[in-house]
C-alpha cells in the first residue's frame, strides 16, 4: 500500500511569502499617505482663503476687521468697546464671528494677528491708516526678503502645518514643542508684526530650519478696493 505525501509550504517559503506581501503593502500605504497628506494641505489652504475672504467681508460690512478670539473655547471675536480687550492684536481666528470651521486640516487652531489701527471700531479705518505687519519670504540664496511690502498688512492667518510647531489644539493646549532649528516656524508662533511665509521644507540645514506653515494675509488693496466698490471708503 502506496502512501501519497502531500507537499505544503515549509515555514521558509511562508516567510518569504509574508515578506513579499509586507513589501507591497508598504509600497502601496506610502503613496497614500502622501496623498492623504497633500489634501490635508489643499483643505487648509482653501479654508485659509476661505478665512482672507471672510475677514475682507467683515471689514466691509463693519468697517473695520475684527480682534482675536476670546479663547481656544470661545471664537468670539475678544474687543471691549471699541477695541481689542487689552489692546490685544494676536491670537486665534475669530471663527465663530467669522462663521468659519474652527480648525486646520490637522485639528489646530488658526493664528490670527490684526494691525490695532484695522480693528478699531471707533474710528473707521482708511486708505491712509497705516498698518504695521510684515510678510517675509526666503529668496533662492536663503536669505530673507519680502513677500509683501513691509509694514503693509492689515492682517496674517496661520496654520502652523502637520508638524504641529507652534500650533495648539482645540483645547487651547500647545501642540508640539519647537525644535531649534525651526526658525521661521518659531518667528510664526511668536511674533506678532513679523511673520515668514515660504515653500515646505523638511531639510534642517535650509535657512529657516524645516518647515510647514501655511500663511495668508490680507491684500491692503484688495481690502480698499472692495470697500470702495461697496461705498464703504473713502
């Protein structure tokens, strides 16, 4: 009596077998996670714009922009009177006088710093008033140069990217703790006349150290332009 032997595989083959799979599989989540990366980046910055259109219609409307935020918790716009509470110019987007989603694509909140001068209810901005924020960017040697004439910005919204640097969370708590090499990251989260807007980076040795933020401001003449086409200037 023959006895037939049934051949499977021996636990080399197994293995190479699950190697192999774990190579395909890993071929195919890199690419989707870069995907999911760059929508999160294309949503961010369709509601940055979405943001610099909101805050142009609120100046229209009221004639002047509106303050920060009261809190992490609170997206009213935080003003006593006629104008920010303390004096206050810098903190967070203003989403719920704005009407706006409250987050990035990252779950943080919007940075928002506002010219004193543009939130002051009392005494209506114009063409004149002058602002005192700075857009800079990095020129191809690294150095720093202007984005957009200095000391000529109304207002600056900021998402401080995936990486989370300077960036807080819904809570109000702070995201992630800032490397030293981030400098322009650091200058974002920190400053509240000077602000960096420029092209991503993961490389610590580029000037300005790594970098993800996404940066809007508002256009001083696109602001005037549409305040004089609603008669709300001069």
């Amino acid at each position: 009596m023959r006895i037939k032997l049934q051949h499977g595989f021996s636990l080399v083959e197994i293995a190479i077998v699950l190697v192999i799979v774990g190579l395909m599989i890993g071929g195919l989540l890199t690419p989707l996670t870069v995907q999911m990366e760059q929508r999160r980046v294309a949503e961010t910055r369709r509601m940055l714009d979405e943001a610099r259109e909101a805050l142009v219609g609120y100046a229209v409307r009221h004639g002047h922009l509106p303050c920060p935020a009261i809190s992490a918790a609170n997206g009213e716009e935080d003003r006593t009177g006629y104008r920010c509470t303390d004096e206050r110019r810098d903190g967070f987007l203003p989403w719920a006088t704005l009407g706006l989603p409250k987050l990035d694509a990252w779950n943080h909140l919007y940075r928002y710093s506002v010219t004193p001068a543009f939130a002051d209810s009392g005494q209506r901005f114009k063409i004149i008033t002058p602002r005192d924020i700075t857009v800079y960017t990095r020129d191809a040697t690294g150095a720093l140069a202007y984005a957009a004439p200095a000391q000529d910005v109304p207002a600056v919204i900021v998402s401080h990217g995936a990486n989370g640097a300077g960036a807080y969370s819904e809570l109000g708590v702070a995201v992630a703790t800032m490397s030293r090499g981030n400098e322009d990251e650091r200058n974002n989260a920190q400053s509240d006349v000077n602000f960096v807007a420029r092209p991503p980076s993961d490389s610590r040795a580029q000037q300005g150290g790594e970098f993800d933020d996404l940066v809007v401001w508002v256009s001083p003449n696109i602001l005037f332009n549409r305040m004089v086409a609603a008669q709300v200037l001069p």
